[in-house]
C-alpha cells in the first residue's frame, strides 16, 4: 500500500479486515491533523470502532492519544501502540503527523499481547512496519515480501511493552471528573472540590476511583498530567509553557515532578525519544 500524503479521499483507504494477508499496513506522511475537516479525520479513526485484526501504530511525528476501553493512551514520536483485534477503541491525532498502522490479522498474532499496551520500538522494527507499508496491498504470499512480514511479526513479538497510560473509570459521575480535567488541566481542585462538584462524599469519590483505577485521585491526576506533558513536549511546546498549562507555580516544581515520575527531565526524556 503507498504511504499517502493525502487524507482526504477515502477511495485511497481499503479496509484492511478484507484484504486476504496477515499483515496490510498503511502510511500517512507529512498530514496536518489540526487542518482536516470532519471527513478527512474519519480516516485517522476519530470515533469509537473496532477491527477483526489487531493494529499496530506507530508513530515517527506528532502525538496520538488513544481510549481503549477503560484506558486512555499517549502515544508520542517515535512510539507505538498495540490494539488487540476487536477492541473498541477512538484514536485523536495532533500536530504534524508521520503515522504508519500494521493490521494484523489473529492468526499470526498469538505471541502478541492480549491487551492493549505501549510498545518501545527499535530501529529495526520501525524500518519493517515502514517497508510493510510499501508494499502492494495483495502482495505475492510466497517470497520476499512474506519474509519482510514475518520477521516483522517475530520483532515486534520480542518488544519491550511500555506503561504510560491512565486507567480511565466507568462510573458516570468519575467519567464526568476525568472528562473535565481532561478538558482543562490547570484545575487544580482538590479531591473535596471535586466529589462536591459531582454531589459525592470525598469518601466515595476516593473509594470508587480506587475500585475502577487503582489509583488515588492525585496518583491519576499526576499520571494525566505526565501524558499531557509527553504530548505537548513532543510537539515542540516549551517546559514552561507546559508547566503553565498543568497549573503548576512554576517550570521548576513541574520538572521535579516530571523527574520523580519517569526518572529524568522532560528536556532528556524528550532528547532521548528524538535521538531514537
């Protein structure tokens, strides 16, 4: 399938469940998400859906985010991110895009993860899912070309699964609260403010967010603000103006949160991505 430039002709775009081969990946290169109508960001999968085969994204530019079914996901340059066949699930992109999606069908992804996970991809990885998306969508089943995916399969099977999500809570008046901070993270209510805003004791609120996410209410709200913070550095925003948006006093209380969190700063984790 030839990487396209241009999302806006869905005549491009074959679905990938129907095409007979284990491994049918497509490319988009050079896409302004923040231009595209409603149509053109039907082809970046914007509404909850779901496909027979799993999927792999992988992003070389700009960010993804991802909600799968109780979880919310970043994905960043030079990352990606492993769907499961028949996950519901609704992708977001921001920024200039480089973005490539293997489709595999089930029958060759029994060494893959059963759930949904970040994966750290390496060079080699990365060069495969990039030349699998050259090929012809009906490429020859014997040959080169099925060698190509095989050992694709066999790379991606080895690969180290990474943590950065947000479990996200099925409660509805939870729902309400993650939506909101989501919408607008500088926020900074405390956990009483919050439950009174949704009419819970803080009690309930901290039993029931405990229940559905394992986390405290300020353990999830650092670890949003984290995948905020990965997002929006990706794309080139400054550590202050990132601080500024998170609501924290100043770039330096941001840093040493950031630091603690993932073990080093946001300039270095970022660095070390780009370098990738």
């Amino acid at each position: 399938m030839p990487v396209l430039t241009d999302l806006t002709d869905p005549a491009d775009w074959a679905d990938p469940d129907a095409v007979p081969r284990p491994v049918v990946t497509f490319g988009a290169c050079g896409i302004d998400a923040t231009s595209l109508d409603a149509d053109g960001l039907d082809q970046l999968e914007k509404d909850f859906h779901r496909h027979r085969k799993g999927q792999l994204m992988l992003l070389l530019r700009g960010v993804l985010s991802c909600e799968v079914e109780g979880s919310l996901w970043i994905v960043p340059a030079q990352s990606a991110l492993w769907v499961p066949g028949d996950v519901l699930h609704k992708v977001k992109a921001a920024g200039m895009i480089e973005v490539y999606v293997a489709f595999i069908d089930s029958a060759v992804a029994s060494e893959l993860p059963l759930r949904c996970c970040a994966v750290s991809t390496t060079p080699l990885l990365r060069e495969l899912v990039i030349r699998s998306a050259q090929l012809p969508l009906l490429y020859p089943e014997a040959g080169a070309e099925s060698h190509l995916v095989t050992l694709l399969l066999d790379e991606l099977a080895v690969a180290t699964i990474g943590t950065l999500h947000l479990p996200m809570p099925a409660d509805g008046r939870l729902r309400k609260i993650a939506e909101a901070i989501i919408d607008k993270p500088d926020d900074r209510g405390t956990v009483q403010t919050w439950a009174r805003r949704v009419g819970l004791s803080e009690r309930t609120l901290a039993r029931l967010l405990a229940q559905q996410t394992g986390m405290s209410f300020g353990r999830w709200r650092q670890q949003l603000h984290l995948m905020l913070a990965v997002e929006w550095l990706s794309t080139g925003a400054s550590v202050q103006r990132v601080a500024d948006n998170l609501g924290y006093e100043s770039a330096g209380s941001f840093v040493t949160m950031f630091r603690k969190a993932l073990g080093t700063s946001p300039h270095r984790y970022i660095a070390q991505r780009q370098q990738a």
